[in-house]
C-alpha cells in the first residue's frame, strides 16, 4: 500500500512514524505546507502530487477542518484511492455526500480514529452489527470537557480557571468553543448514530447544549445530592427512528461515568445480545490516534470498506421528557430548589434545548435517573 | 455453516436462539443429555452422531467442563472441523495442545467468549496485534468476586452474607471455589497474556490468591485509607519474558476499578501507541456470553482462526516487589500498622504469594501505587 498523506501534524506526524515500522504500507508523499524533509517520503506542497500520482492507492487525511480537506478527499475518491481520515467533522458534515460516493467509486473509505481517538469503538460497532441490533450509543466523547468537568468536581476550582490550566497543558486549545460547546461530541454522537443504527441522521434535529455556563456553585450542588456532571452524548433507537442529543447530564457518584479522570472517555453502546458494553480510553492524542488510523489502514489492506451501509436521513425526534437542574431565568413549573438552581421534570429535550437558546446564560443539565 | 452444539445449558441455549434468526450458520444437532425437542435440529445424546456427521463444518463447544468437552473439542478439531467454545478452564488448560492440532488441521478455532462473556476483548487484543506491541493485560475478569466485594463495600456487609445473597440470586455458584479462589480469573488471565503476548506461559509459574478470606473489618481499613479492593489479574511484559499473577488489589477511590459494579468486568490492556484502552461489561450471561460465540461463528465464516501465532512456553517471572496489606500471622518487618492488619513494603509477588501457602487464613491485598 502506497500512501498519500495529507497533513503533518499531530496525528499525521504518528501515523508517518508508526507507518515507517511496517513492511505492508509505506507513506511515499507527505502534504506539508511547511518545510520539512523526511527520509522515507517526499515532501509536497501541492495536492495535485498526490492526486495524480498513480502509485498511491490510499490517502490519509490528518489536516483536520472542512476545507480544503473536503475538496482533497473528495478528489481522490473521484480518483479511486481509498481516504482513512480522523476528521469527525469532515465525515459527519459531509456524510450523505462521501459515503455514496466511495460507495459508487468502490474504494474504502473508514475514519475509525474521529470518535474516541485509540479506542476500537467505530470498528467495534461494526463487528457489533453483524450479530446483534444496537440500541443505544453515547457516554462521554470529549477529553477536554472531562478534564474540566474533573477539576471542577474534584478541586472545587471555577470553569475559566481550569480552562486556563487545561490551555497551558494542551487539554483546550485557545479558542476552545469547538469542545466545551459539545461540537465535537455532537459530531461524534451522530457519527456513531449513523453507524449503529444505519441511518442518516439529519443533523439540523440534534440539538447541543455545552459546558461553558458551568459554575463552582453547580458542582456544589450538584456534590451536594451525591451527583457528578459529564458532558454526554446520547443516540437511541426509538419506534419510529432515533432520538439523538448532546447535553451536559448528572450522573450518580458510583457510576462508571462519575469515576472517568481527567482527559478519558467512556463510550457504550447497548446490544440486545451484548447488553452493556462500554470502552474506555485516551479519546484524542497523537499515538492513539494515529493508532486507530493504522488500524484503518489495515483494515483497507484486508478489503474492508465503511462499517455500515448508507441509510436513509431521518429526523431525530427528541420528544422524550427528561428531569433537569435549571439555573437561570425559569418561568415554568418547579419541583424543588437546589440554592440557586431549580429542579425541573417532565420537560422534553427539545423544549429545554429550545428554551436554552433563549436564555444562552443559563446553565441546564439532564438528571440522569 | 452447519453447526453441532454441544451442551444446551445457558450460554447453549443462546448460541441456538442466536442462530436461528440468521441465513448464514443453522444449528442442525444438538448434544444435550436431557430430552429437548427443537423445531430446528435434531437433539442427540452421542457426540458421535456431531463428530461422525459430514455436513456439520463447525462444533461449538458450551457444555463447560474439561471432561468430556477436552475429548470432544480434540476428536472435533482431528476430524477437521472448525471449533469454537466459551471454556475457559479447556482452551487455558489444553492450550498448548489444541492450538497447534489446530493450525496442523487446518481448522479454525476460536474462543472469544472464554475471557470477558460479551466483551470482544479477545478479538480486540487480535485485531491491536496488528499494529503495537502489547505491554500489559489484566483487570475485573470475574463477575461473582466483583458483586462480593462491591456489595462488603457498599454495605459493609460480611464475607458470607453477601455470599450467601449472591448464590441466591444466581451471581455465585453453590460451590463457588472457582470463582471466589480466583481460578477462573487465573484461567483468563493466562489465556489473555497467551494472546498477547503470543507466548504459552507456564501455568505452575503463574500465583493465584482469591477472596475466601476477606472480612468486613479489611474492608473497613481499606476505606479509611481511600482504597477499594477489587480481584485483579495482571499480565506484564517484562524484559526477559513475561509476569503473570491474580490477587486481591487495593486502588484508590476514583480509579476506574474502584467504580465497577455489581457483576461488571473491567478489562484493560496497555499498547504502546494506543495506551491504555480498558472494555466495561457483563462478563458472563446467556445472551452476552452466545453473543461472542455467535461473533466467532461470523468470523470462522470470514477465515478467521486464533487469534494470535502459537508461541513458545515461558516461566512467568514474579520478582516484582509490591507493597501489601496483610493480615495475618506475619513475622517479616513492617511500615505500618492499620487496625488488626500491617503494611509490608518491597516484598516480591513470589514471596508473598509462597508465603501465603503456608498462611491459608491470612488475607493479603497489593496496593497499587
């Protein structure tokens, strides 16, 4: 296998390194805007290189952000080779537009590393769904709100001071609203959603709500009640089609959510076989995640494609009635005070999502039961 | 695939209600000593009419048991057909037997459901070979120490109440030796490193302290000091080979461990780029346990044998020195004192575990740093 890389960052640089050891796959060109000169593989600046160089079969996408990785991805499967890529925004964005289309071309085309970074949980949905129907997907899928939401909990610490140590510590970047506004794990739940449940979700019904209004005096509350807040992601199967949401959601403490350190993720899904089964991991960095992309690559080698087929686009309905904690301006029925929040039942997830965006100061949170 | 089964106890039963919603694989004998009538196959009470049948390409082994399932497994695997089986004790036992007659026949054998129930932990360790060197195996591998120790910590319940509970509702067996002394987390323990490491480890090399001896005053001094104790087997590449062992574990409140419930496994390995990847779920049950069954038969359809070469056997070595809690008659130096119990520090796992042979009434627990 001949590689195409495209991107030398992080993952790229990782997945060149783990590359380097292997007899069955060699990365021969390296899109690299900078200058950088490398042993086993040419440097190009110009994505026609790679494009329209015959002898590589596959490219591996590791730029990160919707364009141009678009355009090169789309191009190279109009050219034929197969596309591993780790951008969960790129697939999730433009997935009733890529997976038809290497589906029509017949190339492989698999992103195993954009959800949970190391951890095997794309590739395991799929062997999941050759014996058994999943019904739910979810947990938490985003490092540097765990890692914030940690510190908060467990130092008592406010949100912009933590969000500060985990900038200087690489957990959050500068602008770091693509995480703690749940962008990240709502890209990664419909993802997985699409996979599971074979669907199209459509993304436009899958409302986000983030950690960014967090405060040290609603984790005082919430410790206060023996409860933990993780920032959660949630698709089911419901009769009709699925229901698929992001939001910030209190778990017990003794829970295997409330025990996830620092920067970790636990995803799960639930099989009608299988039951419960959850995976544990480092969810972003550059070894796992390269990792996962050789994984792929294998994967390729061994005549893999993507891990379910194309289905049809589905609207998420979100009609079921949950128990929130409220802190800001609630003007509907209260069941109990908790100090300055309140406690709200019987409200739906898009009405409380609908009134979240009228109320962008308030901070809302699902009581998991 | 034409399937035999053999035995149609609980995890049997499953495999066959599994199959028979599927095209590609059909039970068509069923060996089962009692009179079963099934609308789908042919129940026999003589493992020669599965072993003498051409048709059937595949036996699936689901009595439990080395004997008669050793002779039966081997005389299936002579007559060239496919096995797959959930025993643990039978694929850690006969391994370096089975696994080479195997590869000699030709004929796929697998065993993912043997280590984890439902968990594809097995085929996960497979499918991580690919691409890293694995360094360590190990965790909660059994469901019934699990639920005892979980409950002695929640409730503060003694050690024979919540024995007495757990044989009542089904997590413990009326003789739960296996469980409780730690054989059956030996057997998977040896079987992982097996995998993993693709060595056969010597099984006499290999320590085993279960949890028969823990009282409800250990447990008390493992909450004042912020520890949890939790059965955890341990399989570690070393420089020269490999260190394998099972004991009663201390770790810290709020480590992953410490927060698994009920009768929930927890199972980890460390690679060296995916880092640290642990796989939360029900360890045994009918329909968690079929359901990698039922995964082996899919991948036996895919060409897929064992999951790792056959290697060469080796000492496990256990020179590593731990810090312990004992209680205990222990006449050795001690660091501390906690309650009835001392703190031994810089004592090797051989020596702890050779001395706890000569002590049976003693409760020893490593404390993880």
């Amino acid at each position: 296998m001949k590689i195409g890389l495209l991107g030398f960052g992080v993952v790229g640089r990782g997945v060149y390194e783990i590359t380097c050891a292997r007899d069955d796959m060699q990365v021969t060109k390296v899109l690299c805007l900078e200058d950088i000169s490398l042993p086993d593989a040419e440097a190009v600046k110009d994505f026609k290189e790679i494009l329209n160089d015959d002898s590589i079969d596959t490219v591996v996408e590791a730029m990160g952000g919707l364009h141009p990785a678009y355009e090169f991805v789309r191009a190279a499967i109009e050219a034929g080779k197969n596309v591993v890529t780790s951008n969960k925004a790129l697939v999730c964005t433009f997935y009733d537009e890529l997976l038809p289309l290497a589906q029509s071309k017949g190339v492989k085309f698999r992103s195993t590393a954009a959800v949970g970074g190391g951890i095997g949980w794309l590739s395991e949905l799929e062997r999941s769904r050759r014996v058994q129907t999943i019904s739910q997907v979810g947990g938490i899928m985003n490092g540097t709100c765990n890692y914030i939401l940690d510190n908060m909990t467990r130092m008592g610490l406010n949100y912009d001071d933590v969000l500060k140590q985990a900038q200087k510590l690489g957990y959050a970047e500068a602008n770091p609203s693509t995480d703690v506004d749940g962008i990240d794990t709502w890209h990664k739940v419909i993802l997985s959603s699409n996979i599971a449940f074979g669907v199209t979700v459509d993304k436009s019904t899958v409302p986000v709500a983030g950690i960014r209004n967090i405060q040290a005096q609603d984790v005082e509350n919430f410790k206060a009640h023996g409860l933990v807040c993780k920032l959660i992601s949630t698709g089911k199967r419901t009769e009709n089609g699925c229901s698929v949401y992001v939001q910030p959601t209190l778990v017990k403490e003794g829970e295997p959510e409330a025990a996830v350190p620092m920067n970790y993720n636990l995803i799960t899904f639930i099989g009608d076989t299988s039951e419960r089964m959850s995976f544990y991991g480092q969810g972003a960095g550059r070894y796992p995640t390269a990792y996962n992309v050789v994984q792929d690559l294998v994967d390729v080698l061994e005549g893999k494609g993507f891990y379910a087929p194309y289905g049809e686009k589905v609207a998420a309905d979100n009609s079921e009635k949950l128990t929130w904690y409220v802190r800001g301006n609630w003007q509907g029925e209260t069941a109990e005070s908790w100090g300055n929040a309140v406690i709200v039942k019987d409200v739906s997830v898009t009405d409380m999502h609908a009134w979240l965006k009228e109320n962008s100061e308030a901070f809302v949170a699902a009581i998991r039961a």
